[in-house]
C-alpha cells in the first residue's frame, strides 16, 4: 500500500501563538484546505511540513494520506488498534491511533494544505524525527508498512535504527520512553543564533556532542539544534 507523507502534527494549546513560534524559527506558513473542521494550519522547512492542531491529536504524529482509506483501512494484515476512526462519505475520512514508540500515526483521504517547491532556507534545514521506545523490534514492526526505506540496525551505544517515511527520517532509539524530539540542522550558526536571541528563545545545553543547543516550544515539544 502506497502513503504519501503529509505532515508532522503536533498539538498546540493557541494556534495563533504556536504559528507565531514557528514563523519566528523560520518556517512558512502554507495554504490549508477546510478539510479539518477544529483551529488548523501548516507550516513548512525546506521539504518538511508541519501541522499545527487545536483540539485533534494529544502527541506529536506523522500524517499520511492512504489511497481508498474507506476501502482499504481492515485490509492491511496486521491493522492499527485504532482509536478513532471517521468514515463516512459527507465527512473528511481519517483514522488515528498510538504507536509503541509513543508517537501517533493518522492516516487521512487526502492532504489537508496546498503542495509547494521546497522553501528556501538559510539558517535552518530538516533532519530527523527522534523517538524513544522500549522495544526496538515492535516499534520498527508498527512503521515498517509505511516506510520507503530502512538503516541497517546499529547496536552501539544503543540499539538504533533510521525508517525513511517519505519526506521524514525517524529515527527510533531502544531507551526508556521519552517525549519526541524534533532535530533540525543549522546552516548558519551565528545567524540562527541571532536570531533566537532577537525573538526570546532561551537556548539550553544540547545533550549530545553534535548539538549546539535545545528549546522547548510553548506546547512542550523539544527542538534539538545541531551544527
């Protein structure tokens, strides 16, 4: 079964503060369609595009369109416990439920915002998804059905292993559960980091080697920077 990547949704308290959060580190707001009927918008980095929710998901969660979903959703041999599910042919199709790794997976009838090249960007570029799990094996089993590609497994310092899901890398580390956290390059050091200090970003300790620093959005999802 053939997904398209649609986007990384995450849930936020304010639409219109969390838009200005991301518009402020760089990104480009998007057309959206009125496909979701709760507060909605879209955002995009270089070929990532992010879904900002007011009312719908509860975790961080990829968004993928699945051709057919009325028909095809019970197809697939091994079926999501999904949690909520809308089918019905006056309403926009989705079906949404939890992985093992923590992080949520929507499959929906069609993409909810406008397609566009790629933005251009100077100081920031996007590099990965990180998700925490206990159980490396399930976790890799839930995604595997909607990756293009898959790392070989490393197993030092911890079991670790890259699922390509369209436009996003997700990266899934056997540790014990820990939120997602969003990774992006920076191009431009000095110039990013001016720019975090021109709109009040506090900038923590990066936690690996790689990392120049992290933030915490006002909606709680972690940013780690690496140069």
């Amino acid at each position: 079964m053939i997904h398209s990547f649609v986007e990384l949704a995450l849930p936020v308290d304010d639409l219109l503060s969390a838009r200005s959060e991301f518009l402020d580190l760089g990104f480009t707001e998007l057309r959206v369609t009125d496909a979701w009927s709760h507060p909605y918008t879209a955002l995009r980095l270089g070929q990532l595009s992010i879904g900002l929710h007011q009312g719908f998901v509860d975790t961080p969660s990829l968004v993928l369109t699945r051709p057919s979903l009325a028909s095809s959703i019970w197809s697939a041999t091994h079926a999501p416990d999904w949690t909520q599910i809308q089918l019905d042919d006056d309403l926009f199709n989705f079906a949404r439920c939890d992985s093992p790794s923590g992080l949520g997976l929507v499959l929906v009838e069609a993409t909810t915002h406008a397609s566009a090249e790629p933005t251009p960007v100077q100081e920031l570029s996007w590099r990965l998804l990180r998700c925490t799990t206990p159980a490396l094996t399930v976790s890799a089993a839930f995604w595997a059905p909607f990756a293009v590609a898959t790392s070989e497994l490393q197993t030092a310092p911890t079991l670790q292993l890259t699922l390509d899901i369209g436009a996003l890398p997700l990266e899934l580390l056997e540790t014990p559960p820990a939120p997602p956290v969003l990774v992006l390059h920076v191009l431009n050091e000095a110039a990013f980091i001016a720019r975090l200090a021109h709109h009040g970003f506090a900038l923590s300790d990066g936690q690996h080697s790689t990392e120049i620093g992290r933030i915490k959005t006002r909606d709680g999802l972690e940013i780690a920077f690496t140069g």
